[in-house]
C-alpha cells in the first residue's frame, strides 16, 4: 500500500535544498518577534533591516524585507504605511477616496 500524501510530501521536502526564498522566509520569521518588538518600538523599517542585514541574521534585500513585513505581518497592526500605502497602490479595488468625488453626470439640484 502507498504511503500517505503526508508522509510523501514531507520525504520529498526532506531530500530537496531549500530555495533562496525559503531561506528569506525562515530568517524572516526566525526574527519575527524581534521585528514586531522593534516596530511597537518606533524605529523605522530601513534600520531594523539594517541592522539585521549587518548582523547577517537577514541576508536578503530591503525590498524583500519591507515585502515580508506587509505579507507575514498585516494583521498585527505593525505593518509600517509605506508597506501600507504600497500594498493599497497595487490592488484592483482601491478605496474610494473620503473628499470630492466626480460624477459625469449633473445632479440637477446643484446646478444654479
């Protein structure tokens, strides 16, 4: 009888190295708490990133970093804006804006 899907899937993880990616990931969440504690903190992403690259516990780019900040981090409200405003910048659905709003078509009541 074969093997579990499971149990297969977690021989073939085994055996196969890890990506460039996976590693980012790993080292990413190795550091999570120490990232959202900096965050609450105040200090700004670019020096977490910096400092962390320096120490090489985070060997990937900026832009990587600030990707993973908003994608592992959103829920916990420490996502910084620029990650914010970024990810808000890219989507279909952007929200609507509060103040003026064009209409095409004339609303009689406001014409004089």
């Amino acid at each position: 009888m074969a093997a579990k899907l499971s149990r297969r899937i977690m021989l073939r993880v085994a055996r196969k190295p890890s990506g460039r990616r996976a590693l980012n990931l790993a080292n990413f969440l190795a550091q999570r708490e120490e990232i959202i504690n900096a965050l609450s903190d105040g200090w700004p992403l670019y020096q977490i990133w910096e400092t962390l690259h320096v120490e090489k516990k985070f060997n990937a780019s900026y832009g990587t970093f600030r990707n993973l900040v908003g994608r592992v981090l959103p829920g916990s409200g420490q996502a910084p804006a620029e990650v914010a405003q970024h990810r808000n910048s890219n989507s279909k659905n952007p929200a609507r804006p509060a103040g003026f709003v064009f209409s095409p078509t004339p609303n009689d009541e406001d014409i004089l």
